[in-house]
C-alpha cells in the first residue's frame, strides 16, 4: 500500500520538528508533537514545550498530468515558561518561530516538497488574554506553514 503525500509530508514534518532541542543547537525543547488540536488547559505541564500539527486548507492548480496543492497546515503550540512575564512570553513565542524557521529551512529536502513557505505566527495567546495560562507557566501560539506540491493524476 503506498503511502499518500500528505501522510509523508506531515510525517516528515513531525519528525524535523520532534528535533528541536537545545541539545541540537535551538532555543527551545520540543518534548511532544501531535496530529491534533489541545488547549493549553489540556496539555500537561511535562509534555511541554507541546506542538500540535492540524492540517488546514488546500487549493488546487490542474496542469497538464499533473495538479499542483497549496496546502496550509497549523501549528499549535503551548509552551513552558518558568518564570512567566509578557516579555518571557513574547521570548519563547519568538525564539520558536526562530527554532521552526531555522529547521525546515536547513532540513534536507524540505519535506520532499517543492516549497515550504512558512507563513509566521498567525495567533498568540496566553500572556496577555489569560491569566490562568500566565500563572501556570503557559504562552500558547499558532503558527501556519504553506506547502506546495504536485503530484501526478495517478499519485494519491
């Protein structure tokens, strides 16, 4: 059974940003990534610094043999920060963007697609609309990654 591109794509998304770690030479620690969408409230403290991939849109371009996708995937993240103020919020949501960017940027084949915009932060939390997060030590964030592909009319 072959595998679609869609499943390789989010696989080898998954796997690029489970290598986040400072032992790797990034800001931050990536402890769980997951196919779903969590609330802050949701997450437990030690699986945090916790990323949430959810696959959004998609359009298509059809070419001849062949349909190019613009798919756009979220990146939902709820981070740990030990002493939590708006400007270590606003730190950690920073130095992630900077870890993301810097990884699928580096990373060989950028997901075997032909593009990978990264789109940038789309939404934060925490800090400033929820004290319950600051109190526990929470900043929470959404991303969105563009991704452009063809496939063949017969891939799947």
């Amino acid at each position: 059974m072959t595998v679609s591109k869609r499943s390789e794509i989010l696989e080898a998304l998954e796997d690029r940003l489970e290598a986040i770690t400072v032992a790797n030479g990034y800001r931050r620690t990536i402890v769980t990534v997951a196919h779903e969408a969590k609330d802050w409230a949701e997450v437990p403290t030690a699986a945090m610094d916790w990323l949430g991939i959810v696959p959004l849109t998609e359009t298509f371009t059809d070419q001849p043999g062949h349909v190019i996708s613009d798919w756009s995937i979220a990146v939902i993240a709820h981070l740990a920060v030990a002493t939590p103020t708006a400007e270590s919020i606003r730190d950690a949501i920073v130095d992630l963007a900077s870890d993301i960017r810097k990884k699928l940027y580096t990373a060989p084949s950028n997901l075997g697609v032909e593009h990978v915009h990264y789109v940038s932060l789309v939404s934060r939390d925490g800090a400033e609309s929820d004290p319950a997060a600051v109190a526990m030590g929470v900043a929470s964030c959404v991303f969105k990654l563009n991704v452009r592909f063809e496939e063949g009319l017969t891939d799947s």
